[in-house]
C-alpha cells in the first residue's frame, strides 16, 4: 500500500507491519481487559474473606455469650461442628484469594508481554517513518537543486 506525502511527487512506502502493530494492540487491550476481571474477582473472594472471617468471629461470640448461661452437650457439639465449617469456609476463601491473586499475576504477565511485542512494532514503525522522512527530505533537496538548476540556466541563457 503506497501513501502520498505532502511533498510533489514523493510517494511514502506504508509500514509494512501496521497491521501488526494494530492486532498487537487488540491483543494488549484485551490482556487489559482480563486484569480487570482478575482485579475484580480479586476483590471479590477478599470481600467474601472478610464477611466470613466476620460471621465467624460473631458466631464464636455467640457461642461465649450462650455457654456462659450454660447449654447442654448437645447445643455445644453444634456449635462447635458450625465453627468447624466457618474455619472450612475460611481456609477454602483463603485459598480462593490465592488462587485470584495468582491468576492476577499471570493477566499481568500476559499484559507485560503485550506491551513488549506493541513497543517493538512501534520501535520498527518509528524507525520506518524516519527513513521514509529521510528519503522525503532528500528528495526534496534533489527536487529544489534540479529547479535552481533550471532557474540559474535560464538566467545564463537570458544574460548571454
């Protein structure tokens, strides 16, 4: 594909791995995205952290308050298999903020990567438009000295 430049006649070479550069930067958005939804399954399993780790220390409360006024083995024995479960839930959700926070990490990592092969493209792109400049400058520089060429002939042939 062939670009036309500003310049009279300079046609610029299109960089050849716009296309590319373009998907790489789908690619980071979408690696964008995912943190995100890791960030925000994240907060959510520290959410569900926190009010279970919450309900149990009210639930242990409960348990002081009611075996102070007494309570029969039985009473004793649920509350204490209740807590087992809340220790359970808690150990799980532990687990699961592991689990987000690890998965984080990687979206991190994918978006790190991402960001390296955009840059690179960018780099080649950067490079392509300096050397088309270039080649745009000298042209205009041959194109200026062919005319003051023609224009210093046309005053030799005037004057003599």
């Amino acid at each position: 594909m062939l670009v036309t430049s500003k310049g009279a006649g300079f046609v610029a070479k299109a960089f050849q791995f716009d296309f590319l550069l373009k998907l790489a930067i789908d690619k980071r958005e979408d690696a964008a995205r995912a943190i995100s939804a890791a960030l925000h399954k994240l907060e959510q399993a520290r959410e569900r952290a926190r009010q279970i780790d919450q309900y149990r220390e009210e639930y242990r409360r409960r348990l002081g308050d009611t075996a102070s006024r007494g309570m029969r083995m039985q009473q004793w024995n649920d509350f204490q298999l209740f807590l087992a479960k809340l220790d359970q839930a808690v150990e799980q959700q532990a687990h699961e903020q592991v689990r987000c926070e690890t998965l984080l990490e990687t979206r991190k990592q994918a978006w790190l990567e991402c960001e390296r092969e955009v840059k690179a493209y960018e780099t080649l792109q950067d490079r392509h438009e300096a050397r088309e400049g270039q080649r745009e400058a000298k042209l205009e520089q041959k194109q200026t000295d062919e005319w003051a060429a023609i224009l210093q002939r046309r005053r030799d042939e005037q004057a003599g």
